[in-house]
C-alpha cells in the first residue's frame, strides 16, 4: 500500500502525558488531589461514529493520557447546531466541541464560545486550505484544530466496464465516450442520479467537477475577492458540461432522490455514480459488485488538476471547560501524526487534514486520497464568505444546479442568476 500525503508514523505520545500528568492541581480544574481522573465530554453531530470512538479512538487517547477520560455524546446530525448552542448558552455543554466548518463554528467562536487554537502543538501542520474552514475572515485567527476532509469524484461498476472493455475516463471527452457506450449497450443507466433533492447536484456534481476548470483555489478566491464573476468562462464551463448529463440519467430522474439513486447504483443498474469519499462503506456494504473510482475528468488532457478536498470536521475546546489544560492535550492529540493515521483509517472515507502522508488500509479511501499526489486541493466554492446574504449562495447553486441538469435553465442564464443574487448583497474581500 502507497504512503498518501496526509501522515504516517505514531505520535511519541508520552510527552503529552508527561505535559497533561505534571501534576499541577490548580491547572483548568486539574484532576483534583485525590488522583480521581477528568472526563472530558465530547460533542459531535457524527452519530454514525459512536462505536468507533467508543471502541477505537477513546481507548487509544486514553491508554497514553493516564488522568484523562473521554465521553463521546453524540447528537443527530439534524438537531446539533440548535441543541449546542442552547446547551453552550446554558453552561451544559461538553468541553470539547466537534465544529462543522465555516459559518456556524465561526458564530460561536465570535460568540465566545470556542477559544483560538493557534498556539496547540501541532497546528503547524496544518495549510491555510485545512485551516479554512475554521479561520476568521481575516486570517489572523484558527478555531478548531482541522480534523478530516472528504473527496469528490466518480464511483463507477468494474463488471460493467469490463463487461464492455472500457477504462475509467481522464478527461471529458473520455468521459461521454463512456456514457455513450455504456447508454449503446442498454444494460445499465450511465449515471445513477437524480435532481429532486438539488444538493448532490450543487455540491457534488458543480463543485465536484468545475474545480479543473476554474482552477481550484485560484478560482474561488477570485469570487471571493471580487476579480471574477460567476458569469466568466471558467464558471459557466461546468453548467455546459452537467447540461449534457440528463440524457445519461434514468428515466424520471426529475424525481429520483440522492438515495434512490444510490440503491440504483448499488443493485448494479446503474454503472457511475457522482460521490463522495463519505459513501465508500455504503457501498462497500451494499454493493454486489467490484467498485472503482476515477477523478473529475479534466476539460482537455494535459491540464492541471483540481480536486474537491472539502473540509469536513474540526474539533474545538468549549472556552467554558473547567478543564482547559485537559482539553487542549486532548486537541493536540487531535493535531498529532497518531491522530491522523488512526482516523483515516477507522473511518474510510474521511481523510486528515494534517500535511504529510498516512497508510490508508482500505483500497477505495486510497484510490481518492492517491489525488492529492497529483492535484491541488480546493473547497466547495460557495462554502467561505459567499453563503452570508440573501439570497444564499447554495441555496441558489441547488436551484440552478438541477434546473440546468433537467433542461429548464440554460448554462449562461444560470450564471447570470448567480451573480446577479451575489451583486445584490455581497461585497468583495480585499
């Protein structure tokens, strides 16, 4: 298995227990001089991964952190924002904060909510792409510690490649020769997706391909700071290319669902789906035949690429713990090598932010994680600073997005309807 660029090797853990276990019992409620050990309660939106904390993470912090425990409380996806903040406003929130990125952490750190993480050990490792997420606007202030990112592209069905002799697509062009060959033999749906729930086709599909041509960061700090326009050639490319795809979906994609179509994929009559890295042990579990993955084709051969390494999660400390020393050695954990080859792994699919390289064990997460050796990472475009106003930048992108997949919106006109809802309230960053 090939080393990737997010870490390798184990953290020398027992300098940090040395620093947490220094025996300084009036340091951020210490643990106490009867030897009794701190708890620290964990907040997190990721249900799903209570057994894997429970089971894995937990018990690897807690063997080399003696004096410190873990509880990982997690809340429903749905319900976190609003039952965490009442529960930070209340002074009952845990002391470590799971932070999903961008607006809703920064809201609370501009709240008082979360402390600055810049001086952890560790944070050195992280790039202003993983910082980006949980950074102020004016750069000058980090957080939450970066924890994982996830990763756009295209699972395909190896039996119907083979089946028809075809190989996973590098640019465009190979890609429609795919979907019409694939659509010639009738046996399967090219694409496997539909456009009622808009979303994937915004944040997926958009954001998933037209990095390669807007070129990555590049491109989205030029909306950002207003030297671009979503009507530009770079921007409306990616609508002229997802114009094409409704011919390849299933009949009555109009009103397929993100999760009919992944029962679609996974039953085998559909040979490609539009993903992410999040859906590899979906798949995995449910798929009856071999998966593959490719990139997001480039426009021409030869061009740079660009891929959709969109931060995910980050981890932030509660600026009311009663046990801030505890927290921050629990943080820097979280910033450490240990950290990132532990998570990478125990959750396929979720990749760390941390620079550097990791062994991923599971063949698909290292398929995707491979990209960054030859591609810049970006983010979803509209994520950072373009989503305050009204209307909201993805809320538009959904609408747009699918309208132009179904036929009902034309390319330029999409583009047009972008920047013309960003002019109407944004103003650009110097």
């Amino acid at each position: 298995m090939q080393t990737r660029k997010l870490m390798a090797g184990v953290l020398v853990a027992g300098l940090l227990a040395a620093a947490c276990g220094s025996g300084d019992e009036d340091a951020g409620g210490g643990g106490g001089g009867d030897g009794d050990a701190v708890t620290l309660v964990v907040e997190s939106w990721r249900a799903d991964d209570k057994a894997v904390w429970e089971d894995t993470i937990v018990p690897a912090f807690e063997e080399s952190h003696e004096g410190i425990e873990l509880e990982f409380q997690p809340t429903a996806p749905t319900e976190y924002n609003a039952a965490l903040e009442n529960r930070l406003d209340g002074g009952e929130a845990g002391d470590i904060i799971a932070c999903r990125p961008f607006d809703i952490s920064l809201e609370l750190f501009e709240a008082g909510h979360l402390e600055a993480v810049d001086d952890l050990e560790g944070m050195d490792a992280f790039d202003d792409v993983a910082r980006s997420g949980w950074v102020t606007d004016d750069g000058a202030t980090t957080y939450c510690v970066p924890m994982a990112s996830v990763i756009h592209g295209f699972y395909y069905n190896k039996d119907v490649f083979d089946e028809l002799g075809l190989e996973p697509p590098t640019t465009t062009e190979d890609l429609h020769t795919v979907l019409d060959a694939i659509a010639a033999d009738g046996a399967a749906t090219p694409i496997a997706q539909g456009t009622v729930d808009q979303w994937d086709i915004a944040e997926v599909d958009y954001t998933g391909i037209g990095p390669n041509y807007w070129k990555g960061e590049e491109g989205r700090q030029a909306l950002i700071d207003g030297s671009a326009q979503f009507t530009d050639p770079e921007y409306v490319a990616p609508f002229e290319e997802l114009a094409t795809w409704g011919q390849y979906m299933p009949d009555g994609y109009e009103a397929l669902s993100y999760d009919d179509a992944k029962v679609l994929f996974t039953n085998g009559d559909g040979a490609i789906f539009p993903g992410g890295s999040w859906e590899i042990t979906g798949f995995e579990r449910d798929a009856g035949f071999e998966l593959g993955v490719f990139a997001p084709p480039l426009p021409t051969d030869g061009d740079p690429c660009y891929i959709s390494d969109h931060v995910d999660i980050g981890m932030g400390m509660n600026a009311d713990t009663e046990h801030a020393d505890e927290a921050r050695t629990f943080l820097e954990w979280v910033a450490s090598e240990e950290f990132a080859q532990l998570y990478s792994n125990e959750l396929p699919g979720f990749f760390s932010l941390r620079e550097g390289a990791v062994e991923v064990d599971n063949a698909l997460a290292d398929d995707f994680v491979s990209w960054r050796d030859d591609c810049e990472s970006t983010i979803r475009l509209p994520a950072q600073k373009l989503n305050r106003g009204d209307p909201a930048m993805w809320d538009e992108l959904y609408a747009v997005s699918s309208e132009v997949v179904n036929g009902t919106l034309t390319p330029a006109d999409a583009a047009q309807r972008l920047q013309e809802g960003l002019d109407s309230w944004y103003t650009p960053s110097e």
